[in-house]
C-alpha cells in the first residue's frame, strides 16, 4: 500500500515537471503579438517576387487612387514653376516662392482650378520649404472675414491663421520639416509644414458692390506671402494691379488635365520619396515601392501597371466629379464632405475632393455642402426652372458669410449676361418674400424681371449647387441645420 502510494506521489512530481518544462519551454519559443506600429516587422515584398498581371493590376489600382492627389498637387507646382514672376495666368493668380494676388474676383474664364467661387479675392502661391522658411505677412482686416489657407503636399491644410481663430495682424514663420534655423525676432508664431512643398491661398470677403471693392483694395495691398530672406521686419506693400497678366491657349472646356494616366507611374516614385509616410503608411509605401521597383526591371510590369492607371481614370475617377460620390448625406438632398482638408488615410475622399474640388478650408473655416439632383433625385437641369427657399430667419447659421455657387458639368462658372455666378450674404439686392423668407430662383430661363434679383442662370443642361458657409455656427458643423430641398418649380 505505501509502495503504490509513493508510486502515485512520484507519478504525479514527474508529470508536474515535465509540464512545467513543457510550459517553460513553450514560453521561451513563444511570439508575442505586437501592440505597435514600431513592433511590426518592416518587411515589403521581397525584391525579384515574381507579379502576376492581375496582382500588379490590383496594386496599381490602389496607387492610382491613393496617390492621384499627391501627383495631381507636384504637378500643378511644375507648372507654377514655369511662370518666371508672379502673374495672373489664364485668370488664376499663380506664384512660386512668391505669392500672385487679385484684386476682384475671379475671372469666369479660368480653368486651371474647379469650384471657384466669387465672395473672396483669392491669392495663390506653391512654396519649396527646403530652399527656405516662408513668411505669412497679415494686415488688419478689421472686421472683414479672412483665412490663409496653407495645404501640405497631400492636400491637407495645416495652417490655422485667419478670422475663425483671432489671428492678430503681423508676422508668422512657415518652416519645413527640416527646419532647424532660429526664429528671427518679430515673428509672432511659427507653423511646420510636415512636407517641403505646399501651397497658400490667401482668401478674402469682399461684396459685390462697387464701394467694397475700392475699399478692400488698401488691405489687398498689404497681403503679403514671401520668403524669410525678404523679411525685414517692416510691412510691405504691393501694388497688385500691376501683375503681369498671361492669357494661354484655351484648356478646353473641362479643367486641366493635372494628371497623366500613362505617366503617373513615372512621377510617383519621385513624389514618395520627397513626401515621407504618414505614421502608419510604412507598410503601404512598401507595398506600392515593391511594384513600382518590379516595373523598373521589367517593361512588361511596367505596361502592366500603365494599363491600370488608365483603366482607373477612366472607370473609377469620373463618378467623383458628382457630388453624390463626395462625403455623406448632409440631409434634403445634399451632401458634405466630413474629413475636408484633413484628410489622414481618408483616401477615399482625399481623391474625390482633388477630382472635383480642389483645396478645401477646414471645416470650421467654411462647411462646403453641394449637390446635383432635385427633391425629386432628377438631375439638376437647365431646361427646368428650380426654386430653394430659407424659412424666415433660417438661412445659413454662420459668424462670417454664406452663398450658393452654380456651376455647369464640368465645376465652372456658367458663362451669362448678368455676370452673375452665386448668391448670398455679398449680394445687397435679394428680395425676400412677405412671409420673411428667401427664394432662390435656378434655371436657364428668366423666373420674371421681379426675381431676377434672386436669379442664377444655369445652362441648358446638367448643373450643379454648390453651398458655402464661412465660419459656419455649430448647428451646421453637427448637422442640426440642414440646407432645404431644392424643388422643380411645376
């Protein structure tokens, strides 16, 4: 009986330690999952990986769309480059390393950027940051709503410097992510770009009357945007009147073509190297090199590749030129996009705002809401007439301004005898309704002479609405207001 018991203590001491060595033993060859981004292994695909067509199809896909924006942004800053001066080209201010100011609104003829609109004077200027740090010279506007929007290469904005945020007149510093100079005295904030190259777009109200645009021009003239090595301390002033003005070839009816299908692959790589990956994007830019690097050494990937830009572009980019593939529902009818102007890896919506509506304000700066199609989910059309009404005291809630913007098919102005593009807070001459309400009054044809005043002349064809509210009130960044519907007038 003690024999058998010891048998069972023993038995039972050496199964416990040979799980326990078992146990010990799986701890030592045991892998822990990682819990960051530093703790996952930097592998791409292995270099000489043999690509078949249709994974090489599949990754182009994903590239073209994720890198349209970041080609379409280096390619519109080679042609600024081009232009010798600051200067007005084709209508659109255009500078590099030096900022090309209005002096009124933009001109309807323009077709380098889609979705003007014509409530502020614009200015325009593309930066290297690597040569030097840019300077951000800011007059007094007093009470006359202002932003300078300053976008990175990917088409985010990362300045915050205007009205919305109580930004005093003086001087402020944009330095690049390789900056490592001291701040020269007098420069009240310093703003990184995390990008060497990026684009400023200085955007001031002005009404359409005449009085304010003999009264803004003083405080136009002091806008400045220049490079630290003209810095003095001192405001400048500019006489933007006298800006050479360039009148190209015409582009044709839609807006440039910023980007190549059959040469995207040969910029790409060129635009990755000099726009680092995002926190998070390691992995991706591994798996778009490791295609990109195969296409180097063989002319059929390459080809492979070609043919999915091209097939992208043509059956995947058109769509988002509509406004019902741009965000999420705004409500009655209208949609908004949700990320603007800081995008992250919002890919989707990165590329079809660059598709169809270039450079965006932050949200809090101006809530962009937009449609194409009537209450009825008919496309907008010339050869009907449409009306919007605001309730009494219910048009767009916002601290600076609001108008609503008509563009054709292709996002631009609809050329008329009235010169008349948008609607709102800068127009003096509306009409409201006995009842206290606003209609607005859309369609080729003329409502009647005693509402033309609340007229925008649409062409005979597809249009679209276009609603922006600078410095919008909570309710419209929440989407407790929404727009109303627009109805087809019977």
């Amino acid at each position: 009986m003690k024999t058998h018991y010891k048998r069972n203590i023993f038995a039972s001491v050496l199964f416990a330690a040979v799980a326990f060595s078992a146990t010990a033993q799986a701890e030592k060859v045991y892998v822990p999952s990682p819990t960051s981004v530093e703790q996952v292994p930097d592998a791409a695909p292995a270099s000489g990986n043999t690509m078949t067509k249709e994974y090489v199809h599949a990754i182009g896909q994903m590239a073209y769309v994720w890198g349209w924006p970041l080609v379409n942004m280096s390619n519109r800053a080679a042609m600024f480059s081009k232009v010798k001066e600051p200067s007005v080209y084709g209508g659109l201010p255009m500078g590099y390393n030096g900022l090309a100011m209005l002096t009124g609104y933009i001109s309807p003829e323009q077709k380098s950027v889609a979705c003007p609109n014509q409530d502020v004077v614009y200015g325009t200027g593309f930066f290297d940051l690597d040569k030097e740090p840019v300077i951000l010279q800011v007059p007094d506007f007093k009470d006359r709503f202002w932003v300078y929007a300053a976008y990175g290469a990917r088409t985010s904005e990362f300045s915050r410097i205007g009205k919305p945020y109580g930004t005093r007149p003086g001087f402020y510093m944009i330095v690049g992510p390789n900056w490592n100079g001291k701040t020269p005295a007098g420069i009240k904030a310093v703003l990184k770009s995390d990008t060497a190259l990026i684009f400023v777009i200085p955007r001031i109200f002005m009404d359409s009357t005449a009085e304010d645009k003999k009264a803004i021009q003083p405080v136009l003239a002091q806008i400045g945007v220049y490079q630290l090595s003209k810095f003095d301390g001192k405001m400048k002033t500019t006489d933007w009147s006298k800006t050479p003005i360039i009148t190209p070839k015409s582009s044709g009816k839609g807006e440039t073509q910023w980007v190549n299908p059959e040469t995207f692959f040969d910029e790409l790589p060129g635009v990755m190297k000099s726009v680092p990956s995002l926190p998070g994007e390691e992995a991706l830019y591994g798996w778009i090199s490791s295609v990109l690097d195969a296409a180097d050494k063989d002319p059929k990937v390459k080809q492979w590749l070609i043919e999915s830009a091209k097939a992208t572009e043509k059956e995947m980019l058109p769509p988002f030129r509509q406004w019902v593939h741009n965000g999420s529902s705004a409500g009655n009818g209208w949609n908004s996009q949700v990320n603007n102007a800081a995008w992250g890896t919002d890919y989707l919506n990165r590329t079809a705002s660059a598709k169809s509506n270039m450079w965006e304000n932050a949200p809090n700066e101006t809530k962009y809401i937009y449609r194409d199609f009537d209450s009825k989910g008919q496309p907008l059309d010339g050869h009907n007439s449409y009306t919007l009404t605001f309730p009494k005291g219910q048009t767009p809630p916002v601290k600076g301004f609001w108008s609503i913007t008509l563009y054709n098919e292709q996002h631009f102005f609809n050329q008329n005898p009235l010169k008349r593009y948008s609607l709102g807070t800068k127009n003096k001459t509306l009409k409201k309704n006995a009842d206290g309400s606003l209609t607005l009054y859309f369609g080729a044809k003329s409502p009647g002479k005693d509402k033309e005043s609340n007229w925008l002349p649409a062409p005979d064809g597809v249009f679209s609405l276009y609603l922006r509210t600078y410095w919008p009130e909570k309710s419209i960044l929440d989407g407790s207001w929404m727009p109303p519907n627009v109805e087809k007038a019977r």
